[in-house]
C-alpha cells in the first residue's frame, strides 16, 4: 500500500496528530527532502525531549527509585553466535504474502479473517488471490570489516534483552547483587519489518525500555504479577487514561516459546487495542541457552541455600526472569494521542483550540516566558531574567514574544506547555507576573521571586 494511502486509511485522531506533530516539531518524516522514507521518523525539538523525558521517568522509577534494579548499556552488535543462541536467527521470522491484485505486501498473521481458500484476505482490498507464504527473517544483516563474507555477518539488534543475559554473572558478581535483581537497558533496536504502520507505531528503528528480573525458581508467579501491577500504575502515574489501558494474558499459540506467562499492556488506540508493553516469564529459558551455547557456567550462587544433594549450605541454579518490556516510541506515541485534545469555543477562547494536555513531568516546555509587549525593553530584559533563571535550574523553558499573546498562549497549548508565565506593565508596579496553566487557563498573579519555586513545585509534585 502507497503511503498517501495509508495516510488515507488512519483514523481522523490519527491524521490530526500527526499534522500537529509535524506542525509544531515533534516527529518529522526522515529524510524528507528526498521524498521520505516510510519505515523511518526523526524526532523533532519537541519530540526529542518528549521522548527523552518518557525515557528518563521510565528510568527513574525502575532502577534509580529501587534498591534491587541497576543498568546496563550493552553494544547494538553483538557477536552472531549470541541471536544463534537466542534463537533469532532461526526463528525470528514473519510469515509474508503478497497480494497478486493490488500488489500490497504483508504478514499472513494480521490479516483479516476471509471465507478463502487461505482463512485470510488482503488488508488492502480484501483479494485472497495471494502468493504463497513465505518466512522472512527481521534482523538486519551487515559485515564487520572490509570484507563482505559469511564469516563476517552480524547483526543489528532486534531487542535489548539479550545484552543483558550474556552480561547477567559479571553484573552480579561486580555488584555483589542477591536474587531477586533486575537488569535494565535503554536502547535502540531494529526489525526489518514486512509492514509499519501507524506513524510510529510499528517502524523499522526504535528504542526499547527492557528489564530483566532474576528470581528464585517457585517465586515467578509471584513477580510476574507484581510486575505486571506495577508496570500499569507506572502509565497511569504519568496521567494516563484508566478506561483506555487494560492488561491481557497471552493464551494458547500467542504464547512464546520461551514463555510460561504473558501479559501486554495494551491501550485503546484510534484502530484499536494495541500493545504498549509485555510482562513476560521467560524462566531460565534465555540464561540455559546461552550456557549451552557458550559453554560458560551462568548458575547463579547462593551460600545460604542448602544444597538438596549434600544437605551443606549453598547451591548453584539458573534464574528465573520475569520481563517488562516497554516501547519508548510507542509509549510516547500513546502518551501524545492520549493527550490530544480539541475544544469548542467558549467565553475564554472563541475560536475553540487544540492543546495537548501532557503530563507537566513529561512536557517537553515545562515553562515558557512571554513579555506582554514586545517594543517595551524592560519587559523583555525582565523576562530574559526568569527565562535564565529557570535554566539555570535545571528547567527546560521557552522565552517567546512573537505575535498577540493569544496567539502565542494557543503555540504552547499546542506543543503541551503546563505553564506561561507573562511579563507585563503591572510587573514593573509591584514586581508580579501572572503564571497561566494550560488545561483551565487559570490565571494568578504571583510574585516574580517566587515564579521558579513555583513552577518547580507544580511540575514535580
């Protein structure tokens, strides 16, 4: 299917936020000077700090908030032997079809169901007049070194997790850590997708939030479900919609092979429930392998356990691990549409507007700074004053005095800015400013010297 046709097929939500997106800077088709390139996005001066600050909470609560969490950050290429070991390599493949009518190619297991020969259609036009399937495998394959040849074939990543299995008894054992612990990573991966879709939904570069948890074999069901609660209060913390978020079980094939448990964490998207993020039992499955594949002992030890055999204190075994997987652009993608919001006119603002109501943690304008009237020196030079002043606090702010001050109110409405604080002639009378949020446009007067304090202790609480 052609671009402008997908563009086409996208819920109205959907078409509206990514004009918004492109509008104000938040996500840019790559290279798209050239036309584009329709797997590919690249994130804008809002959409980089979006991102990051998605990432960055994420972060904070699953290692810097816990005694029992550290991270890592493993190589993007890793040697082949480890997706070998993994089973990646043979396994990782997607089932693919092509339509013989219309030409549109796609993975046999979205499609729709259709009375064919098949069981299935084409999501296009709905022919079952279709290739036979074949397997293709997702990782990318590139050389390390000059020379192009099997023996030097790597991979990109397709996950983070693996890094943090082949790396689990040196952070162990340099850290001194007793199960149960966890091991987490950030980072970019990649999937040679059959079909993206959904802005940046389903591309073929992303970042992923991954954490490995380690835990005594007969306590993975009790993690398993700590962590599948702990990771829905975590979207919902951040002011996701409840009704929109669900958590589902993985039943019969849907089940990895790796697996003995499975719950997605999906959320109500314009074209349906989708998966933001898995919580997955992996058992010792990843660890077994990789032992066996590289014939190194990963057992971990505990002095204190008796040893069934001897009956003495300490034994060797392999973890249990116990998954949350998360997508960082699909949970800002969730986190933009959730926040999207259109409202009719009214006595504050006649012509209605579009804001997006995020989070102040994860704005990526917690401030901006608008002097009432651009031609007065004073109210600038002062606004450049709370303006640096709020960097220099670690506060990402914004000096803007372009335009009506309705006009620049209804940019960081837009963009998701919780506050504006405005500069006028009453600040040079008794030294206030008004600051404005952004959901009731409430407005206060408040005293300049309090304005970072405030803005602090509204943004963190």
């Amino acid at each position: 299917m052609s671009h402008d046709k997908k563009k086409e097929a996208e819920p109205e939500l959907m078409q509206k936020l990514v004009a918004l997106c492109k509008r104000r800077g938040f996500v840019f088709p790559s290279s798209e000077i050239y036309g584009g390139l329709r797997s590919a996005y690249d994130y804008g001066p809002l959409g980089v700090e979006l991102k990051r600050n998605v990432m960055n909470e994420w972060w904070r609560t699953m290692v810097h908030a816990r005694e029992d969490v550290v991270g890592l950050d493993t190589s993007i290429i890793m040697h082949p032997r480890v997706w070998e070991a993994s089973g990646h390599v043979a396994g990782f493949n997607d089932p693919l079809v092509d339509c013989r009518a219309c030409k549109t190619r796609f993975r046999a297991d979205h499609a729709p169901r259709a009375d064919t020969e098949r069981g299935y259609a084409c999501p296009s036009c709905g022919s079952g007049d279709l290739s036979d399937e074949r397997q293709f495998n997702l990782m990318f394959r590139t050389n390390l070194g000059p020379v192009q040849s099997d023996e030097n074939t790597v991979f990109l990543r397709p996950e983070t997790a693996q890094g943090m299995f082949v790396n689990f008894l040196s952070v162990q054992q340099t850290y001194r850590l007793k199960v149960p612990f966890g091991i987490a990573q950030m980072g970019k991966s990649f999937r040679n997708e059959v079909t993206v879709e959904h802005f940046i939904y389903r591309s073929v570069e992303f970042e992923q939030m991954e954490m490995e948890f380690f835990v005594e074999p007969g306590t993975d069901d009790h993690w398993l479900d700590y962590w599948k609660d702990e990771r829905l209060r975590w979207y919902l913390s951040l002011g996701a919609t409840s009704s929109k978020l669900r958590l589902r079980p993985h039943l019969g094939d849907e089940l990895a092979h790796y697996a003995k448990a499975c719950y997605d964490v999906e959320y109500e998207y314009p074209w349906g429930w989708g998966e933001l993020e898995g919580i997955a039992n992996r058992t010792d499955y990843d660890l077994r392998k990789h032992q066996e594949a590289s014939g190194k002992r990963l057992a971990y030890f505990d002095p204190n356990k008796p040893n069934p055999e001897t009956g003495k204190p300490g034994v060797h075994f392999l973890p249990y691990v116990i998954e949350p997987a998360a997508g960082a652009t699909r949970t800002t993608l969730m986190f933009l549409l959730d926040a999207y919001t259109e409202e009719p006119p009214s006595e504050m603002r006649a012509e209605g507007r579009t804001l997006l109501k995020l989070h102040p943690r994860l704005a990526p304008i917690k401030c901006a700074v608008l002097p009432l009237v651009k031609k007065d020196p004073w109210l600038t030079h002062k606004a450049r004053e709370v303006v640096e002043e709020l960097f220099a606090s670690g506060i990402n702010a914004f000096y803007d005095e372009k335009d009506a001050i309705g006009r620049r109110y209804a940019r960081q409405d837009e963009a998701g800015t919780p506050y504006c604080l405005t500069i006028d002639a009453q600040t040079k009378d008794d030294d206030t400013v008004t600051i404005r949020e952004r959901d009731s446009m409430a407005q206060e007067r408040i005293k300049v010297t309090e304005a970072l304090d405030v803005v602090r202790k509204r943004v963190w609480s």
